[in-house]
C-alpha cells in the first residue's frame, strides 16, 4: 500500500518536471544560396532561444561555418563554383536544426547584388572609415551609398572593395546599399556605431626637484587615443583647470 505522503511526493516531483522547459532545436528559416560572380552568397535567419550564440555550419560543394547575430540573421561568403550545399544551425545547448539543402549554379538572369560592411575603424573628430564589399557579376564600378549615423558615397574597385572615411553625425545604424548596372537594387549592409567613456590607467607622478612634479598616465578609447584632451582638478591652484593632449598612443603629461 502506497502511503499518501509518498503519493503527494510523487505528485509533486512530476508536476515539477512537467513544469520545466525543455531546449528547443534551433530552425532555419528564409534560407537563400545564389553565386554572385565568383562567390556564393548564403543568408537565413536562425530562430533559438540564444540565437546570438549559435553558429550556422555548411558543408558540401563548399565548408565553413558563419557566426549567428543577436536578431537571428546570417550570413556566409566565400568563393565558389557551385555544386550541393547543405547548411545547418547548431546552438548552444549542442542542438541542430533540420538541414537545408539546395543544387546552386550560376543563373542565367542578372541577379541583384549583396553589399556588406566588413568593417568600421574609429578616428579622431568623429572620423570613421567604412569598409565593405559588394559582389555581383559585374562588382566593378559600382555606386555604394551610406547613410544614417554617417552620409556619403563612393565607387567600388575591380573587385568590388569599397572603403571611405566619414565624419559620423550621430551614434547608431549605419546603413549601405549599391545599385547594379542593370537597376536591381542590393540588400541593405548594416553596422552599429557605437562609442565607450574612454579610460584613465596608470596615473601617477614624479618629482622634478623642488616643488616641481611631472604627472603622466594613459587613456584608452574605442574610437582614437590620439588628441584627446585629459583635464586636471585639483585643490593645488597650479594644477586646477591644467589641461594636457594625448599622443599617439594615448599618452599624456603635465
């Protein structure tokens, strides 16, 4: 015979593992191969719990694997004749989604470009320089149009590299879109500029004899160590309000 504190106990552990969640496998979804020119452009999204820690593997008449953004979405370049594609999500709980598959060669129609930004260094005065690619079967020449946290334009070369420096007018999206020489319009390439507090480190002081002291440190910054301006406040009425100018590599003396 059961007793009914056993029964309750049973009750209650069962209805807590009904009430856990379970990891659900990642899903592919909105999947697209196509070659561009020399390469083979895939994109999709991946819908997870964690999609931002997930990563997408292909393999077949290409490899290789392509990192998942926050918002699901990725993409993977690399070039290419073509051949059987297989790609797959796996995230991080060691689950895969279902495999796509698809035969891709080069079509017979003009497809539309695909523009991406692969990088956004940080300089002084709010300079930014935006560099991205844009393949296409004619990549060459190409008009590429940036607008949003930064406005302006230029022309990819043979390859279809573009770079251009900028002076950003905000913080946020920055956005770049192309044009191919048949009027079909690209993706639109995004990229978030940001911008940290810069940071003070080793602050410190050194006698120069008599009452005469040299202070120096270092200051890190995500967007240009060099030209920043370092204030100093102090109760010492000679130091109170002194100013000082970062070199190079971000040093500073007074």
């Amino acid at each position: 015979m059961v007793s009914l504190r056993s029964s309750l106990r049973a009750r209650l552990h069962l209805e807590s593992l009904e009430n856990r969640e379970v990891p659900a496998a990642p899903v592919l979804s909105g999947v697209s191969m196509r070659l561009l020119g020399d390469y083979l452009v895939i994109t999709g999204n991946v819908q997870d719990e964690s999609p931002g820690q997930a990563q997408v593997n292909v393999s077949g008449a290409a490899s290789g694997s392509a990192a998942v953004r926050s918002d699901g979405f990725f993409e993977f370049i690399q070039q290419s004749t073509g051949g059987t594609i297989s790609v797959q999500a796996h995230d991080i709980e060691n689950l895969d989604s279902m495999p796509q598959s698809d035969s891709v060669t080069t079509s017979p129609y003009n497809l539309a470009p695909y523009i991406t930004i692969t990088s956004v260094a940080y300089g002084a005065n709010k300079q930014i320089t935006v560099s991205g690619r844009v393949y296409d079967e004619n990549p060459s020449g190409l008009s590429v149009t940036l607008s949003g946290a930064a406005s302006g334009t230029t022309t990819t070369g043979s390859n279809g590299a573009y770079s251009i420096t900028l002076t950003a007018s905000s913080l946020g999206t920055l956005e770049a879109r192309t044009v191919d020489a048949q009027g079909l319009n690209s993706n639109v390439a995004t990229w978030v500029v940001t911008n940290e507090k810069p940071v003070i480190t080793g602050f410190n002081y050194s006698s120069l004899g008599g009452r005469t002291f040299r202070f120096s440190g270092h200051v890190s910054d995500d967007w240009c160590n060099v030209g920043l301006t370092v204030q100093f406040g102090s109760a010492i009425a000679a130091v109170n309000g002194q100013t000082a100018i970062t070199d190079a590599n971000g040093n500073f003396s007074l």
